[in-house]
C-alpha cells in the first residue's frame, strides 16, 4: 500500500504499468511490478512523504527519488520525502527493508529506526528491524557504513553486521552469512544454525499465521534453504523430520479478518 502525503491509500498489488499519482510535479509510476518517481519538485518538499507499507506475505520494490533501490520484506514499511532536499537524504522504516544506495559523497544518506540509525554514501545493506525481533541487525554487503545507536557507534566493512539492542549498544559481528541475511530477497528461507523460535518468525511472517508453542519450545537448530513459494503444509512436513509435531489451526474468519490467516501449533 502507498501511502501519499495527504493521506490517500493506493492499493499497488493489481495496478498496471503507468502513472498512479503526481504530487506537485513529481510523478509516481509503476513499472515491471516496482515503483518509481520522476520529475522535478516544483516547490519545497521535505515535508511532503509517501510510506509504503507490506502486508505478511508480500514483499515489495520501489525506487526512491535520488534512484536509491529498495526491497521491503513482509510487514514492513519505508517513510521517505517525493523529493531528497537539503544536506541529506533521510528516510524512516520498520521491519527488514534491503537498500542500495545511489552514490552521493555531497548528500549523506541516512536511515532510522527509533534510536537507531545506519549513515551511507552509496552502498548495498541490510536492516532487520522487527518488533518482534530480540535486536535489529545491520548488516553491510557492499561499500561502508557507520551504524549508530544512541550513543554507541560502529563502522561496518563489507561482510559485517552490527547488531543493536534496546539499551542504545552495539555488538560487533565480523563474519556473517550474507546468504542468511538476505535470503528473503531471493524468494527463499535459509536457515543457518537457526533457533526454533527464529524459523517460526520467519514462516509467521510469511504465511500470515499466528505462532502458538505448547509446553517447552525444543532447543533444536535448523539449517537448509526452502523457497518462499513452497505451501505451508509442505514446510512443516520438512521440519517435522526433525521430530516436532506441527498442527495447522484455520481461522474461520480469515475472508473477513485477513489479519491473521490461521495459527500454527508447535509440540515437541
């Protein structure tokens, strides 16, 4: 869903190729499935914004207006002006949204989180900021970034990740599996020495379930990639040769309440 700067929502999953919306000279188009802006600000806009906004299950691509690629992953969201003015290119996200960041050494660009905060010039990242995350994760594929969270700062090289908590600290992880990291926006799970807990946010995002543990949560660790499209019954079946026990609750509900679309019990 696009969100404009007077409040109007643009249902984007349906729309074909063309333009959807013009605000004071500046044309928002979809093309190939993304979003896109051209156009020449006919006036101060730093405090004109449009938000993009997935639902679970869905994932999305837009292109800001400096040319700045983004991927948003499911039930996330990104804030951004409909023109960059000023010193800096500042935009705002929640969830796990993948950037890759038009060079511009003149005009610094910098992405927040509540305290947190993840300062470029050009480069290729990854944020996982997830409420339901225990700590969001920056993680640098390309160029070099400087991570900032309250009064804790890091520089990051390539293959590095900063994981930030809520107490304003930063630790450092000097080697990561990039292929875990952005797994998402290659259409698959993949799964490196992960928690229980860790693949179950994962599908719950996905498929649009609620998560529900009965008893202990098994202490086991999974790894392997699944791609995105597989059915959820399916998923559970390959997680299962693990010996925990899944079953699938429907909601009754879910044409008129799409919120949640059933739930998943886990047992040991």
């Amino acid at each position: 869903v696009l969100t404009l700067s007077d409040g109007t929502h643009i249902e984007l999953n349906s729309l074909q190729d063309g333009i959807i919306a013009s605000q004071e000279g500046v044309d928002v188009i979809m093309k190939g499935g993304a979003l896109l802006y051209q156009g020449n600000a006919t006036r101060n806009h730093h405090h004109l914004f449009n938000t993009i906004t997935t639902q679970n299950g869905r994932q999305f691509k837009l292109y800001l207006p400096d040319g700045t690629g983004v991927w948003l992953n499911a039930a996330s969201s990104i804030s951004y002006p409909v023109a960059f003015e000023g010193s800096q290119r500042v935009v705002r996200i929640s969830g796990e949204v993948y950037f890759e960041v038009s060079p511009d050494s003149k005009h610094p660009f910098i992405v927040k989180k509540d305290a947190l905060s993840v300062e470029v010039t050009g480069t290729h990242f990854n944020i996982n900021a997830y409420e339901d995350e225990l700590n969001a994760q920056v993680t640098l594929l390309e160029g070099s970034i400087t991570v900032k969270n309250g009064t804790s700062k890091q520089r990051l090289l390539p293959g590095q990740q900063a994981e930030a908590n809520a107490n304003g600290q930063l630790k450092l992880h000097k080697s990561v599996n990039i292929g875990e990291v952005t797994d998402w926006k290659n259409d698959f799970f993949s799964f490196n020495n992960s928690d229980m807990k860790a693949v179950m946010r994962k599908l719950a995002r996905w498929y649009n379930v609620e998560v529900v543990y009965e008893g202990t949560v098994p202490d086991m660790k999974f790894g392997g990639d699944i791609a995105r499209n597989t059915d959820l019954l399916q998923v559970l079946q390959i997680l299962e040769e693990s010996n925990i026990h899944f079953r699938i609750v429907a909601n009754p509900d879910s044409l008129d309440n799409p919120e949640k679309a059933g739930k998943i019990i886990v047992s040991p």
